[in-house]
C-alpha cells in the first residue's frame, strides 16, 4: 500500500482520537477532514472507508478503557461499599450506565437508516457543531450560577441524574452535535462538576461505542479485506495513541477552562468551513 495512503489513515486516526472524547464532535471533523480534503472513499470504496472509521473508533474506546480500567473492574464485581445489590450503596454501578445509554441507543436503534441516509453531510454537521456549542455556553453559564452542592465524583451521582443525562445524550444523534459535549453539559446542569460529568461521558460510552461498533463490524465484515488491512491497523494505533494522549489531557483540563473555549472553537470552525465551503 502507498505510503501516503498509509500517511492518510495515521491522519484520520489522528482526528478521530483528538475529537472523540473533547466536546467537539468527532463525526462532525471526520466528515470535514475527509469529505473536504483526505476523500478516503475514492481510493477504498464507500464501504470499507465506513468500516474503517468503525475500526478507528474502536481505537478509541481501548484509550477509554485503559484508563478507567481500575472502574471498569470495579463495577463488574457488582459490589458496593458495605452493601450489596446493583443498586444499593453510594457508588458508580453498572446500572448506572445501563439507565444512562438506553434513551440514545433506543432512539439509535428507531432512526438510524433515517439518520445514515439523511444527516450526514457538511450542512448538517455545521448546524450540530453550533446548536451544540450554545447548548454548552447555556450549560456553562448556568453552573456558574447554580447555588446547590456539586457533585465532585461519579460515585455521588444518583439513578435520576443518570437517566437525565442519558435523555440529553440523544441530541448527539444529530451529527456534529457531539456525545461529550451534550453529556457534559447535561451533567454540568443537573450539578455536577465539569469533570465528573466528564469522567461519566467516557464512562458511558463505552458500551454504546463498542456495541454500535461491533454491529456495524458484523454487518460489514466483507469490506474488511487484506488490501486494506494496513490502512485498518495504521488508523487504529493512530486512534488509540492519541486518544490516549488526548483523554488525560481533557479531563486535567476540563474543571479549569469549563465548556465554553470548546464552544467558542466549535463557532469558530463553523464560520471558517461555511466560508470555504460554500
């Protein structure tokens, strides 16, 4: 394979593993960075470019996963300090997630043709990209405002909360609006801290990112071929080396500068690709 075919799945990688946990929305720059420059469909076809952004996210979710695998662990043992019961006790628990991914992955699951066929696209992806940069600015300025007890650790946050945020996730079903980003600021509104809301995004998506994942894997396995087999590997341990980077960046960041530079970046970029797009 070309070397500079080679150099173009390390770039996508790149942008996949730099935008999918920040609050900026990672569909949104792959959309950008492939349709208006790298075109990663010309050269391998339509189907296996879709199964490669799948294989580079998967890269991604190994970062999350290598980082919070003391919590991941932690919650599979399906116990809690000095109790028992799955949702017993003041802790971060399995059921949590479960209760915060099953709006998104039930409406994921009703509209995901009309999604697929409909909201992919540059127009689209710019209209995410700003309606979810002023739901993050409503959210920042709200907290500062918010006169009640912080929740300082995902341990602290209660089924309710879970749920909440879990209903706020399904916006991201609109491309460009961006899964962090309307989670964290969910969480910020119901008065957690920015990196508790933070640490529970990554947490939870987790599962909806490795099962959309592996559907989409098993449904297009045929377009996994050996030609392309390089450009797979190259764009998963580009995805993963900088998530990686990219995550313990973010979440030593996040409860200094809050919400709103990643917002006013996401106008920004709104503003630069609709004047060279269009």
């Amino acid at each position: 394979m070309d070397i500079f075919i080679l150099l173009k799945a390390v770039i996508l990688g790149l942008v996949e593993g730099l935008t999918e946990f920040a609050p900026i929305s990672s569909t949104g720059h792959m959309i950008i960075v492939d349709d208006l420059w790298l075109q990663s469909q010309d050269f391998l076809g339509k189907y296996t470019a879709n199964t490669f952004n799948v294989v580079i996210q998967l890269g991604s979710i190994l970062a999350v996963v290598v980082i919070f695998r003391e919590r991941f662990i932690d919650m599979l043992e399906f116990k809690s300090r000095g109790t028992s019961g799955i949702f017993s006790g003041h802790k971060l628990k399995l059921s949590h997630v479960i209760v915060g991914l099953l709006p998104e992955r039930v409406l994921g699951v009703l509209f995901e043709d009309y999604i697929d066929e409909h909201l992919f696209s540059i127009e689209t992806v710019l209209i995410g990209l700003f309606a979810g940069a002023i739901f993050m600015i409503i959210a920042d300025v709200i907290s500062m405002k918010y006169k009640g007890a912080k929740v300082e650790t995902v341990d602290g946050i209660i089924h309710k909360q879970a749920l909440i945020v879990g209903l706020i996730q399904c916006l991201a079903l609109w491309p460009g609006f961006s899964r962090s980003g309307s989670t964290i600021s969910g969480g910020v509104l119901l008065g957690m801290n920015h990196r508790t809301a933070a640490d529970f995004t990554f947490i939870m998506a987790v599962p909806i990112m490795l099962g959309a994942s592996v559907l989409s894997l098993a449904k297009n396995w045929q377009y996994f071929t050996l030609d392309a087999l390089p450009f797979m590997v190259a764009g998963f341990i580009s995805a993963f080396i900088f998530a990686l980077v990219s995550i313990k960046f973010f979440l030593k960041l996040i409860n200094k500068v809050k919400l709103i530079p990643f917002a006013i970046y996401r106008i920004i970029l709104v503003v630069v690709i609709y004047v060279l797009y269009f």
